[in-house]
C-alpha cells in the first residue's frame, strides 16, 4: 500500500491548483504535516533493540489529528480508556448524518455547521430519553463527530455512543430499558429519530 505522504507528494502540486482557493489554512496545514510523515525528510528517532542491539533511525510521525497512520493508536488508546469508563449494561450507536444536499453549505461553514449537528444529535436523544416511558430520566453519551468516511469521501456525521440507562434525578436511581419478550433490546425507535 502506498503511504499517504507519497501520494500528497505526488499530487499536492495539481491538487493545491485545482483546490487551492477552496481550502482553508488548516487544510493547507494539514497537507503540509501527512506529507512529511515518515518520510526521509522528517525528523528522525533512533531505536535499539534490547535484546540483539540492532539499532535503526526511523523518520518521526507527523502527528496531526487527521492523518490515518499517525491517529490509529492514538484512537485505539481512547477507545480503551473510553471501555474502562463505561457503565454496565447494553450499549448502543446512533448514527446521525448531515444530508448530502447540505455537504457544501457543511464545507463552506464548518464550526458552526458541525456545531449544530453535534447539539441537534445530543438534542434527540436527551429528548427521547426524558420522554421514553422506562427511562424517564438523564441520558449520557459519548458522541464523536466524522467528517470523512474510510475512503476519505466527505460526509459528515455523528457517531452518539449511548448507554441502554439513563439516570432519573429525581428518584436518584438508575433506570434501564428492559429486554422485548423476544430477548431483543432497542434504545428508541429508529423511525421517530429520522
């Protein structure tokens, strides 16, 4: 597979001319830092193994939020510190996605954009999760916002990460759904939340 840095090495140029005027300083950061990643012009960090003392300098990582081989680990670290956090009991993932017809309004008005789809999505579920009969209380949730798909296509969307509980204030208890007769559990509706 070829590293990401050799195919912005190789198209930044025809790229940054037929984009250019559309990208903003943090795209063009961005650009900068993946096509350094562990190259041969990038910073280098010597390594020894401690067991036959084989030594190598290998090129640093660039480190940037975005980059594929530079995030992996780190979003594996979080995913394992989000498991050692979590409340007992089901767990579910709702998806929210900003429609394709609002993709260049999205692109043009990132902040505010993404700003209101993360509070539109936290909304839904806090409100279902008041008016849902065997919750009736405080939901929680872990919510992590995408702007790209695995294959880099733009596409914008929330990923909420949401306890089958919810907490109820005044009662100071801790209600769960409970299972359907059939033994399966649903959080809410998925057509009342379309």
């Amino acid at each position: 597979m070829m590293p990401l840095a050799e195919i912005i090495n190789t198209y930044a140029a025809q790229f940054l001319r037929e984009y250019g005027e559309r990208l903003g300083p943090e795209h063009r950061r961005a650009l900068s830092a993946m096509g350094f990643c562990r190259r041969d012009g990038a910073v280098r960090m010597h390594l020894q193994c401690q067991d036959c003392a084989h030594q190598a300098f290998l090129p640093h990582s660039c480190g940037h939020r975005h980059c594929p081989h530079c995030q992996h680990h780190e979003s594996q670290r979080w995913i394992e510190r989000q498991m050692r956090c979590q409340l007992p009991g089901d767990w579910f993932l709702i998806t929210f996605t900003l429609p394709a017809e609002f993709r260049g309004l999205a692109f043009a008005h990132q902040r505010t954009v993404y700003d209101l789809l993360l509070t539109c999505a936290w909304q839904t579920v806090e409100r279902f999760a008041h008016n849902d009969r065997q919750l009736h209380g405080a939901a929680g949730a872990i919510a992590v916002l995408h702007t790209h798909t695995r294959r880099l296509d733009y596409h914008p969307h929330v990923h909420l990460l949401m306890p089958a509980g919810a907490l109820d204030t005044h009662a100071r208890r801790w209600r769960t759904k409970r299972r359907g007769k059939d033994g399966t559990r649903y959080l809410f509706s998925h057509k009342a939340l379309a």
